[in-house]
C-alpha cells in the first residue's frame, strides 16, 4: 500500500510540474516568420504569389498581415487552401489539406495580433516560384490579338484554331494554359485537332469562331438545349469518352494549374501536320469591355516516350434534374476495354453541384471507391492525381454517382424554378470526369 502511495504521489508532482511547462508553450503566440510563412510556403503560394490565381501574394509579411482576419475565417471553415477529397478514400499527390496543427498555428497568429516576429535565423528563404510559366514553355502557342469580352451578357464558346506547324509527330510531357486576363476567362481548353478533321471546320485559322447553333459542327443536332446523345458523334472530342484521333492537350480552370504527362516515362501525342484548337468560356464583368489574349506552352521531349499518355471521360448526358429537387441524382460510367494506368480524376458539375462519388469495380466484381468528394465547389476544378498510377485491367468499369442541389436553398442557383438539363453554360449542368491514363505507346 505505501509503494502504490508513493507512485501516486509522484505521478501527480510530475503532473502538476508539466502543466506550467505546457501552458508556457502553448501561450508563446505563432510569429510569421517561425510559424506562418512555411506554411504560406507549402500550401499556399502555389496560388497566392503575382501572376498566379490568388487574389494576395502570401510571399511576405507586408503581403500577408492585412489578410489576417479573412486568413482565419478561410481556414476555419476548410475553405482555403481549396481541396475537397474525403480523406477516407484515396491517396493523392500534393494534397492542399491543412492538417489541425496548421489551422491551430494560423488561428493562434491571428488572435495574438499577427505578429510579425521578425528572427534573422529562423526567417526561412523564399521557395524558388517561376515567373510566368510553370512548366519548361520549349513551344508557345497564343492567339495572335486579344479577343474583346463584351461588358454585359453572356457569350457562347469561343473557339480558335492555331497550327501548329509541326511536320513531325511531338510528343509532349507538359501542358500549361495562361489567360491573358483571368477575371473574364472562367475556362479553357486546348485540343489536338488531326490532319483531315472536319470538326469546325468553317473556323480560320487565328480567327476566334462561334460554331453554328445547330450543332453541325460540334457533334450535336437539333436544339441546342437538348441533353446529348448516350453515344456522342466521334466529331466532337469534347464529347467522346475516349478518342484515339484527338486529345485534350490542357485544361485550365481555377485550381487547375499545369499538367504534367511524363508519369511513368510517358507523354502525350500531337500528331504532324495537327492544329490545337482553344475553346473559351469567357465571363462578362458587367461594366466594362475586357481583352484577352490567352496561350498555350508546351514541354516537348526529343526521345519518343515508353508509354502514351491520353484522355479519357466517365460522363452522362440523358438527365433532367426537376425544379426544386435538392439532392437529385445522376450516374456517369464508363468502361476501359484495354488496360491502362490511372493518373488522375477530375470532377465536373456546374452551379447546382452538390457531391461526387467515383467508384471502379474490377473484372473480378472487386468495388473500390477512388474518390469522394463530398462538399463539390464549382469554383474550383480540381484535378486529383493520384499518389501512384492504378493499373485497371481490361473491362474495369468506372462508375461516378454524383448529387444537384436545384433547390432555393442553393445560393448559386439561378432559377431553382426550371428544370435543368446538360448544357455549357453555367446555369446549365454537366456530370463527367475527366480522367488521365497511361497506355501502350502503340
């Protein structure tokens, strides 16, 4: 009895002896330099450093320190850095995820005051970011005068055609897009446009072009607000699940940076004599005509790669989402019929967005669920790569179930009285998922 007493005893000393220590330490308020910065550096500046999405540079404290309050309020509530991926499902590279520790640090600062803390040896160096181009540019395609946004009203997609005037076959580890003036361009996409194609074909080349409404040359016929066909005609690569002819080079959105297409020793192909073609999806401000002159930059290796890196798209299109539904559903699928390498997923829904779910189910009736999204934020596209390429055997189905909140709950939507059905527009909806995959170079 006396040996457990003594035990006891000095149980509670070293207690009582460590809470002072303890409480020291947790009171020494975050300073900028020690305790912020690298977490700005590692999480943040990818987007918040000049000529980069983010609306402030997060580089330095004279930068940082009038954000303080919003900074606190952003990652709170999750909203900042933008990543939406359940964390039970999935490995990705790069996550964005703040960890409780850093959103603990970043509060902490905040609440004290934003110190600055200014400590010569613990002030970490500046990361080495790029100016302009996030990627080696060996090639650069750009539109040659900027095209002029209208103040008001909304504007149809925008295509351009620019030759590439490769009179080789090029392959291509990486793709970046670049707008000219971010505000106004809500997306882009570059695509490979072969030799002999008839898809736009009354577009010229440098001339920004608006496809005749009906359709006829952009796969789809007949009203223009209709859903597409479960099997899209083969002239319109946006629409394809998987084209072998074309080839989505590079998308940009916000949260959508550069693409790199060197995995696994592979690369994408841009065949000799081909045009890329950009389709833009510009956004009026309102109050003032805006010009844009957006390009493309490519990373080009001289040695033909191991494997070939594609595009492939679960998608769904034969949906109508009735007024005031606040969790209607849909369903995308798609099957592979060669093997292939998995690299990334990119879920794709408009306004009324609500949740995503991507599953694969293996020949041998395996299920395994690659990503969930729960909280889908069309204000950014996200592309998830995963932490290691997933070798799917031939016959894997890639089954995506995802959620639209078309209810007046929903503060993004602009007529919870209609009914929705696909389209390109914002106020129209879509469900795909981009996805990238390796396959035999042949």
């Amino acid at each position: 009895m006396p040996r457990i007493w003594i035990l006891w005893t000095f149980a509670l000393l070293g207690a009582l002896v460590g809470v002072p220590v303890a409480w020291a330490a947790d009171s020494a308020a975050p300073s900028f330099y020690k305790d912020v910065l690298p977490i700005f550096q590692h999480r943040c500046q990818i987007c918040h450093r000049p000529g980069e999405i983010g609306t402030m540079p997060l580089l330095d404290y004279q930068g940082s320190r009038p954000w303080a309050k919003a900074i606190k309020a952003a990652v709170v509530a999750r909203k900042m850095p933008p990543w939406f991926a359940d964390p039970q499902y999935g490995h990705f590279r790069e996550e964005r995820r703040l960890s409780d520790a850093e959103i603990r640090t970043l509060v902490s600062w905040v609440d004290a005051g934003a110190p600055e803390g200014i400590v010569p040896d613990v002030k970490p160096a500046p990361l080495p970011w790029p100016e302009g181009w996030n990627i080696r540019a060996d090639e650069v395609f750009q539109m040659p005068k900027p095209y002029v946004v209208p103040a008001k009203n909304a504007t149809d997609y925008v295509y351009v055609v620019i030759p590439t005037g490769f009179t080789r076959d090029t392959w291509v580890t990486a793709a970046e897009i670049r707008p000219g003036t971010r505000a106004v361009v809500h997306h882009a996409l570059a695509v490979v446009r072969p030799p002999g194609s008839t898809w736009l074909k009354g577009a010229r080349p440098f001339e920004p072009y608006i496809p005749p409404a009906d359709g006829s040359e952009t796969g789809l016929t007949g009203d223009p607000n209709s859903p597409a066909p479960d099997t899209p005609q083969t002239n319109d690569p946006l629409n394809d699940p998987v084209s072998m002819t074309y080839e989505l080079l590079a998308a940009y959105a916000p949260g959508a940076g550069a693409q790199r297409f060197d995995t696994d020793h592979s690369a994408k192909l841009i065949p000799a004599g081909s045009d890329i073609i950009l389709q833009l999806h510009y956004t009026a401000n309102g109050k003032t005509d805006v010009p844009d002159a957006t390009r493309i930059g490519i990373e080009v290796t001289r040695d033909p790669p191991q494997k070939r890196f594609m595009s492939a798209v679960a998608n769904s299109y034969k949906w109508e989402i009735p007024p005031g539904d606040p969790n209607y559903e849909g369903h995308g699928r798609l099957t592979f019929g060669e093997p292939v390498e998995l690299v990334f997923i990119q879920p794709h829904m408009h306004v009324r967005g609500k949740d995503m779910t991507v599953r694969v189910t293996y020949p041998d009736g395996k299920t395994e669920t690659l990503l969930s999204v729960p909280r889908y934020d069309f204000n950014w596209q996200l592309i998830y790569y995963l932490r290691e390429p997933l070798k799917l055997p031939a016959g894997t189905k890639v089954e995506v179930t995802a959620h639209w909140d078309n209810s007046a709950n929903n503060p993004f939507n602009p007529d919870p009285t209609k009914a929705v059905r696909w389209g390109n527009q914002s106020w129209d909806e879509m469900l795909s998922v981009p996805m990238g995959v390796i396959v035999d170079r042949d």
